[in-house]
C-alpha cells in the first residue's frame, strides 16, 4: 500500500497495484460502472451532475494517456468491441464525494495583533513618528462555511482472474468554495497516470 498527504492542497490517497501485472499493455480498458453512493458527510450537498463529471473527466485523462475507455453497456458500441470487452480491464468508479459540505459557525469576535503608528512631540518640539502594539477586534457575523469535497474510489478488476489489479482511495477537500472541478481532475489523472505504467 501507498499513502499519500498532500496537506498544501487537502489530499489524501490510499493505493495499490498488483506488482506481477503489466499495466503499460493497458491500451483500452472497459468501465463497468461509475456508482454514486450516499454520503457521509452532514450537510453535503451532491453535484447534481456527478456521475456525467467523473466520466467525462475520467474519459480526458484516459485519453492524454492514449487509454481508450469503452462502457460494457453501451449500444452502440460495435459487436468486436463488445467482444473485446470480455478480455480487457474493468473499471468502477466508486464515488463517495463529488459536491460540497456546509457548517454554520455563530458569529465570532477575533482578537488580532497589530501594530499602530502615532505622532508625538519629541523633546525637541518636533513630531515623530512612534509604533506601539495594540489588539484589533474584529466582529464576525455568523454564517455558512463551504468546503468542496472529491472522494472516488477506483477498482480495476483483471478479467482474466476476475481479481483486482488495482485499488485507490483518493479524497480531496478545498476550504472555502463549492467548485470541484479541479479537485476531480487531479483525482482522474491520478488514476490514468497511475494505470499506464508499472512500479
């Protein structure tokens, strides 16, 4: 197992892969199902759009990887590729977080450190400028805090053995805003990155 955590951007990844496995013959992998699960978290709110935002950006970052990704239950999808399905890696995306959680904090007061300037007549009649500390308050009002939150969890199954040949946790949280985009970027490209080489 690896683990990473990145606190500068609020990321924590758990991974493994099978070290017997060839990922750099992964050229097409087929996805199995990107399922939506119920979130734990108090107060979040799901992108409403989330499962279409992972595929698409799953599907971008496959792809600058020169991974092709076919879906196993896809219509229009030729009889040879339907076929080849059966002898490629399957893929589900486990998504845990695509969206936002808010906490209301009651208003506040905040003492801050400053330091302040003056004019005063020195002993020779004359103005000088003179720094002194001093505390400011400030009064905050209560209100909500928002913090955006990505959590997928990536499993891809050798359909040969029918086993896992890789496995990732990755959560990302980002303080103050309600946007994901790049959260969820970072989280794909983690996982094509990760698939198209051994090591």
């Amino acid at each position: 197992f690896l683990a990473l955590s990145l606190q500068s951007v609020g990321a924590e990844k758990v991974q493994w892969k099978d070290e017997n496995y060839n990922f750099e013959s992964v050229k097409v992998i087929a996805i199995q199902d990107i399922d939506i699960k119920e979130p734990s978290y108090e107060n979040f709110v799901f992108d409403n759009a989330a499962k279409d935002k992972v595929e698409v950006s799953l599907k971008q970052a496959l792809n600058d990887r020169h991974i092709r990704a076919l879906h196993t239950d896809v219509k229009d999808q030729t009889v040879a590729e339907l076929q080849a399905n059966k002898n490629m890696p399957r893929l589900t995306v486990n998504v845990h977080a695509l969206g936002s959680e808010w906490v209301w904090r009651e208003p506040w007061t905040e003492k801050r450190p400053v330091t302040r300037k003056i004019s005063v007549l020195n002993d020779e009649g004359k103005y000088t400028t003179v720094s002194y500390p001093d505390i400011e308050i400030i009064h905050h009002p209560g209100r909500k805090f928002w913090t955006a939150r990505v959590e997928l969890e990536f499993v891809l199954i050798d359909p040969k053995t029918d086993q896992a040949i890789y496995t990732s946790h990755d959560m990302r949280v980002l303080e103050g805003t309600t946007n994901t985009t790049d959260m969820l970027k970072r989280a794909t490209r983690g996982f094509a990155r990760d698939i198209s080489h051994n090591g």
